[in-house]
C-alpha cells in the first residue's frame, strides 16, 4: 500500500489532480500519501484539507494519515463533531485537517480555523458528497480556500456531476485511474454490511455455506488479525480450510471480500478460480464493486435468518423494486440506511422498508375512499359488484386496497364506495373495470372468496339499509315505486308508520291521565 502511495506521488506538487479508485478505506493512503509528503511538520497551522461525505469517512482518512505519518510530529484532527473539533483547533491547531463541508463551515463560522495557509484541499469521495447533497456548503469552503492551494478529488466514478464538480474546483486536472490491461468480467455476490458489523457478517456467510476450502481476502494489515481471531474462535485452526490472504488458492469452494479490493487485477486475483465469491461492503461500495466487476453479474446475496422475512412480498412489490434498482438514482437513501446496517441486515431494512411504504398507501386508499365522487378525476366510471361486505369485517379502505393491489390499478381509477350488509358497489373506470373483474375475482378480501361483477342493474337494498335505497322512480329502486316514479302503498309504508305513530301517541296519552 506504501508502494502505490510513493507511486501516486510523482503527481506534481502544485498539480491539480483527480483519482478514480474505489470507495474503500485501504485505497486511502493511494491518494493521502503525496499529500502528507507537503506537510511541513515545523509550521503549527493547517496545511492539509480533506474535505469527505461525512464523520465516519474523516475518521478513516485520519486514522490512515496517523499510520502514514507514523514517526513524524505532525498534528492530526478529524472533525467528526464540530464542537470537539473546534474546541480541539484552538489549543492546539492541526496541520491535517478531516471533515465534511457543512462541519468545516461550522468551524470557520466560529473562527475556529483559518484556511489561508492551505496547501492542498481534497475533496474524498466527490461522488458520495454530492449525493449527500453538500453542494452549498462546499462552496462555502472553497471560496476560502487559498487559490494557489492545489486541488485534490477523489471519486470511484467519473461521472457527468463528478465532471463537472472538477471543472468547477478543479480545472485542468490531471486524472490518475487503476490501468486495466483487459476487461475481463468477474461476477460476484455481496452482503451489505456497515463498519461495525464487519465481522459478525463474515461469521454468518461462513456458517451459512460451511465451504469445505476458503479465502479470506484481507488487504488491511489492522483487519488481519481481527479476522485471524474470529477464525481461531468458531474453530478454523491450522488445516481446517479457511485461512486469511490476497489470492485464492486453486482447490477454493470461496472467497470472501473482507476488503474490497483496489483494482480489477485485485479482484481476478483475488478471487482466481474460485467457484464463488461474496463482497461484504457497505451500501456506500456498491458503485465501487460493480466497478471493478467490469460488467460481470453483481448479485445480493440474502442471510438466512434475514433473508427469510423478506421473502413474503408479492409479485408486485418485487417487480416495483426492480424498477427502482435498475433506475439506479436511490444514491441518498442507500447512505441513510447505513447506520441501520449495525443491527440488522440489508435485506430486513428492505423489508421494513416496504411495511412503512404499505401503510402510507394504507393511509392514501383511506383518504381516497373518503373523497366525493364529485372531486375524483372525471371520466366515464363504471359500477362495480363485489361478493364482500359489512359483515365480512370490510370498509372503504381496506376495498381500496385489495382492488388496487390485487387488480394492478392505481388507486385513483376507483370512485364512491358503498359497503352494504353482504356485498359492496364501487365505482370503477371503465377502462379498467374488466381488469378488475378478471384479477380480482377469485382472490380474497377479508378471509372471504371474492366475486367481482358489473352492476348493470343494483341489487334490492336489504333488511336494516332503507339509507341505501335508490331515488324513487330509479328503475331497480323499492318494491312499490311505479315507473312514473309515485309510491303506491305497501307494507311497511308510510301509512302504516303514520298507524303505528298514532297509536304510541294514545298510549302516551293514557299514561299521563291515570292517576
């Protein structure tokens, strides 16, 4: 990892430069090493600014700068919280400086830090910050920054916004990349993981597959023992088939990418003729590992236990997902699951995911089924049988839902919902009302067997729903009702109501005279 520092550092001093490597932590020292070698360790001022996504991201650059400068008094500062940082500066100001815009705007705000006597500025993973949407306050800084500072960026893809990020910073830079002598594809698997869940991740994949033969790949000499300690625990000694290294050996059933490797003649390498390999990256490395893959087949690969909860969804959901996943622009929302990635898998965050998105449709199809017909988008609408009612335990919401779902509809082709006693009439679009009779129709809704039909012509109102009755003179309306639309007199009518009526009031009557 030193040698391709030294290597990097034939980069000019004052040269602008822009390095596409992967988003990974032992590719740091790549790009950090020329820039330590300006430091001039007898100046206490801030020489060296690495500008990153966010606090965890500084402390890796950090951390990798303090092995880099190891035997050298230079003084070294990962803002990871604005306050400390600052508070930090003011006794005893750093000379490599890590943190992310909006955290170094906060500490020049504050007159914590001054910035005039940069040297270099470096903006590490310029992908990932404008994902995170910092764009303001990298402006903020680099207004600051000394023009004749050199510029540094860093991305795991050359990519039209990162083109443009350079343009603006970073004018006539000179692009250093991995050289690939081929583009042969390596295809893959990959388990999400985040930084702290590293090591129970690995433990799970080895008890998932129990391969007979096995490679860990490590290319961080700090992982290297934790991971030699979690093979000697769950019983991996000498000559059990799994052992730590860079390269497979020939007779290997796996590889597992402890680290994601820095080039794709790192990964052939790494993976050789391993009949599987599976990554374990954070969200943030995925772009990175489909990279390096130079266009072989990257596959998730699902934990058991996790993966297990994940798999209830329907057809739909899943064919929805996909069209998300291939659509690719979900950059924000992978960042902000990371955390989440401690404690759980990525495939139970997905899952979670969709429970969350099905009660907000919940909520939409309850809010639609309240809206007047008059109010719903117009077109010609078609009146709708469904075998499931009151007694079933159904309401306007829960019809909504099913119709949408399972009939593959949006929820605004339906109009008014009326739940009788033992069936219901929804108002449906006409251009989709066959759908809905075709899909729906042997499903269930509420534990019972659904039948959807036209209503060509409404059924009689039942026993206890005289407020569903139809307007008098409606053909179908109640028993009683001629065609020209005059009530004639029937059992139950109005004069017997009026009978009836009279007779309470004599009783009434009665009872106030008795003495």
């Amino acid at each position: 990892m030193e040698q391709e520092a030294r290597e990097a550092g034939t980069v000019s001093r004052n040269q602008n430069v822009v390095y596409v490597m992967p988003h990974d932590w032992a590719s740091i020292a790549q790009f950090l090493g020329p820039l330590l070698e300006r430091v001039d360790d007898s100046s206490n001022e801030i020489q060296i600014l690495v500008l990153t996504p966010d606090s965890e991201v500084a402390g890796a650059v950090s951390a990798s700068a303090v092995k880099l400068l190891e035997g050298r008094q230079v003084s070294i500062v990962a803002a990871t919280s604005a306050s400390r940082a600052s508070r930090m500066a003011k006794i005893s100001p750093p000379q490599v400086l890590a943190g992310s815009p909006s955290t170094i705007v906060e500490m020049l705000r504050g007159a914590a830090i001054k910035v005039e006597t940069l040297k270099a500025v470096c903006i590490a993973w310029a992908d990932e910050l404008l994902v995170r949407d910092e764009s303001s306050s990298l402006e903020a800084v680099m207004t600051e920054v000394p023009k004749d500072a050199a510029r540094i960026i860093v991305a795991s893809e050359a990519t039209a916004d990162v083109d443009a990020l350079v343009e603006r910073y970073a004018r006539r830079a000179r692009r250093v990349a991995p050289v690939a002598t081929d583009a042969q594809p390596t295809a893959t698997e990959y388990v999400t993981v985040s930084a702290n869940s590293r090591l129970s991740s690995l433990r799970r994949v080895l008890d998932d597959l129990d391969p007979k033969s096995a490679t860990i790949f490590v290319r961080d000499r700090d992982r290297l023992a934790e991971v030699n300690h979690l093979l000697r625990a769950i019983g991996y000694g000498a000559g059990a088939g799994v052992r730590v290294g860079v390269a497979a050996s020939p007779e290997d059933e796996l590889v597992v990418l402890y680290d994601l490797p820095a080039s794709r003649e790192e990964l052939r390498e790494a993976v050789g003729s391993a009949r599987r390999s599976i990554a374990l990256i954070q969200p943030r490395q995925l772009p990175s590992l489909r990279v390096l893959a130079a266009g072989g087949a990257v596959r998730p690969r699902a934990l058991p236990e996790s993966g297990q909860r994940a798999r209830d969804f329907d057809a739909k959901v899943r064919n929805e997902l996909r069209s998300i996943l291939d659509e690719g622009k979900f950059g924000r929302a992978l960042l902000a699951i990371e955390q989440l990635l401690d404690d759980f898998d990525g495939s139970e965050i997905a899952a979670a995911a969709l429970v969350l998105l099905e009660r907000e449709r919940e909520t939409m199809r309850s809010a639609m089924a309240t809206v007047p017909a008059a109010q719903r988008p117009a077109g010609e609408m078609t009146r709708l049988f469904v075998s499931v009612g009151a007694r079933d335990g159904v309401r306007p919401g829960d019809l909504v839902g099913a119709l949408s779902n399972q009939g593959g509809i949006s929820s605004t082709e339906l109009g008014r919902v009326d739940i009788r006693e033992s069936h219901s009439v929804v108002e449906a679009s006409a251009a989709v009302a066959d759908t809905l009779i075709e899909k729906v129709t042997g499903t269930t809704i509420k534990g019972r067997r659904a039948i959807v039909r036209r209503d060509e012509q409404p059924s009689r109102p039942e026993r206890g729903e005289r407020g569903d009755r139809p307007e008098r003179g409606e053909r179908g309306g109640p028993r009683g009702a001629s065609r020209g639309g005059h009530a004639r007199h029937v059992p139950g009518g109005r004069h017997v109501r009026r009978a009836r009526d009279a007779k309470a009031a004599r009783h009434d009557a009665r009872l106030r005279d008795a003495p």
